[in-house]
C-alpha cells in the first residue's frame, strides 16, 4: 500500500528550507518530519527545530502562502492620471454651478449662531463641500463649520453644521464630537466665511503660490510617496517604510499587507506633504490651548482588516525638529481633520489649469 503523503509537500518543504538553514548558524538542528494530522486525511510536511541536548523542539509549518516572483513586493495601487483628472474635472464643473447657484437652506439654529450665518459665503461653501466619485455632493458628509460653549474635543457640544438634504444643503446647529469629525473647518473658515476670505495662501495652502506645489503634489499622485515625504522634511517610522515599499513589517502581518498597502496608497492619494508640519503644530496648539496632553499622534485614516477594538492606522507625530509618519494601534475614532493636510480643492484646480469662479489667494 503506498505512503499518504502530504499533498502540498513540495511547496512546504521549498519554503521551510530557508528557515532550516537558519537553524545551523544557531546551533540547532533541523529536521523535515511528516506530522499526522487529526483535521486532514494527509500529514503535514513539518520542520523540527532541536537544540544540541534534545530539551526542547518546535515544529515548524506553512498554512498559508502567496506566490510572487522572487524578490518581488507588492505593487501600491496608483490611479491614472488620465482617470483621476476626468473625476476632478466633474468635481470642479458640479462646484463651479453649484457656486453659482448656491442652493442652502437654513434649518434649526441656536442663537450663538446667528453671527456667523450673517456671514455665510453660501457660495464658498457649495463650492468647497465634500464631492463623490460623480461629482455631486457627499451625502454621508456632516461638515463641522463652529463650535460654541465650552468645547472639550472628546465631549459633545454644540455645533454649526452643513449637510446634504435632497439637492441641497442644509445648515444647522448639531450636537457633535469635534474630535471625531473629518470635515472640520472651524480652523479653516475661510472655506465657508466671508469675513476670511481674503486669508493669503501662505495660510490657506501653506504655500505663497500653486507652483510651489506642483512638485509634491505631481510625486504623491504617480506613488512616488518616499520621494514626496522626503522632499518636504517628512520622517517616517520603520513600520511605514516597510509598508511603503509593498513589503511586511512583522511576518505576523503578512497577511494583512495586502489590505493595508492598497489602504495606505488610497488614503494618502490626496496628501499635501508640505502641510503637515502646520498641521501638527495647529493641532497641538489647539490642545496646549486647552490644557490637554499631546503626548500620543493624532490619527489620520485607518488601514483597515483588523475587527479588534484597537485598530491599525496612520498617525501623524513630531520629533520636535520634523513631522514624524507613524503607524499605530488604538481604539479612538479621532483623527486630524481633512482640510489640515490634504491638497486644498481649489489649490488643485488651479493646478489643474481650471480657474475657480470664486476669490483664490494669490
């Protein structure tokens, strides 16, 4: 009767032989061994690992596998740039009309508010809301525009918002979490506020022109994200490099790299580099202000896979000399909001060659 062999003995025995190699060099022997196994109907080609006097041994397997070429990694997800410029160009045409009909309704408001609705630029704030792939407004967007009260970033308080209602947008006042909201542009009014929209680009865009950007923002859109970190001061921790380079850190993520590197491209497709030092110390100011500690980042976007409480995500530090890029672990739904460190929408029209048919700084 012939042997049950293990019908994937081949593939394991070329992968763990990298690992026996490593045994010698450690004064370990190794050994390839056929485990019986009680959930097959095959053993399964194993690596015996023994130190030189038999007190301990550990067997060794593979259980899953990935075949790639040799020295390969993965290829970060890059949008075309043919394909990415007719998805702005139906942004900016909807913003353009939609700047020049501004369709905003005014619902409940509280009466703190009232200063700052006779100020609206109804136009500005059509013009700059949140777009989706069509062009048309976000619909699952809340834009935090002021808070009023005495406001704590992880406590509720009143808020002057805009949302999507049928083809138009309504303007409130909600009970938010600031520290939660991704569109926030108290610290960004000129996108919504008369009274600021002659801010000079220095403070807009962190730049005194759209030129000074191109360079960056041309790097960050053709992958070239250590290029783009580099070239604006941006460090980044080992974990991230790894991940920027298409590989694993750990090998107990391998299997999430996949995920996590097609997340971390996405998410940072819009990245203005260059801002980011701003960003941090705004942030971190805002806190100071308050007397709150900055001791930990502050989140960018989550890299997703992982349906434990403490996730994995992008997060923005500073070594005290540069802004630090870092990956972490942590269960808190606050992030730095959008408006602080992306391409600014009407900066990347002007990139574009499109001229807004509202004030741009110059």
């Amino acid at each position: 009767m012939p042997t049950v062999k293990d019908r994937h003995e081949t593939w394991r025995t070329e992968l763990l032989t990298p690992v026996a190699r490593q045994c010698g060099p450690a004064g370990l022997t190794a050994s390839f061994e056929d485990l019986p196994s009680k959930w097959r109907d095959t053993p399964v080609r194993t690596l015996r690992c023994t130190d030189p006097d038999n007190s301990w041994a550990v067997l060794v397997t593979v259980v899953r596998g990935y075949r790639q070429p040799p020295g390969d990694s993965l290829s970060p997800p890059v949008e075309r740039a043919e394909v990415r410029q007719r998805r702005e160009r139906r942004r900016f045409d909807h913003r353009q009309t939609s700047a020049a009909s501004p369709r905003v309704r005014i619902g409940v408001v509280s009466d703190e508010a009232a200063a700052d609705l006779d100020t609206l630029d109804r136009s500005a704030l059509c013009w700059h809301f949140p777009r989706g792939n069509t062009g048309a407004y976000q619909r699952s967007a809340v834009v935090a525009l002021a808070g009023y009260g005495d406001q704590r970033p992880h406590l509720r308080g009143r808020w002057l918002t805009a949302r999507v209602e049928g083809d138009e947008l309504l303007v409130g006042t909600d009970e938010l979490i600031p520290a939660n909201q991704r569109h926030r542009w108290d610290s960004a009014r000129w996108l919504w506020d008369r009274r600021q929209a002659n801010t000079p680009a220095t403070l807009r865009w962190q730049v005194d022109g759209a030129e000074q950007a191109a360079a960056a923002v041309a790097a960050v859109r053709r992958g070239a994200l250590p290029e783009a970190l580099t070239s604006a001061g941006v460090q980044t921790d080992e974990e991230l490099d790894a991940l920027l380079t298409g590989v694993p850190y750990r090998l107990s993520d391998a299997e999430l790299t996949p995920t996590w590197v097609a997340n971390l491209y996405r998410g940072l497709a819009d990245l203005a580099p260059w801002r980011l030092d701003a960003a941090y110390r705004g942030w971190r100011d805002g806190r100071l202000a308050q007397g709150l500690p900055v001791r930990d980042p502050v989140v960018l976007f989550g890299l997703g896979g992982v349906g434990a409480a403490r996730k994995p995500k992008l997060a923005l530090d500073h070594t005290g000399d540069a802004p630090l890029l870092c990956l972490i672990h942590t269960g808190s739904s606050a992030v730095l909001p959008y408006a602080h460190w992306t391409v600014p929408v009407d900066l990347d029209a002007l990139l574009y060659g499109w001229q807004p048919n509202l004030p741009y700084p110059h």
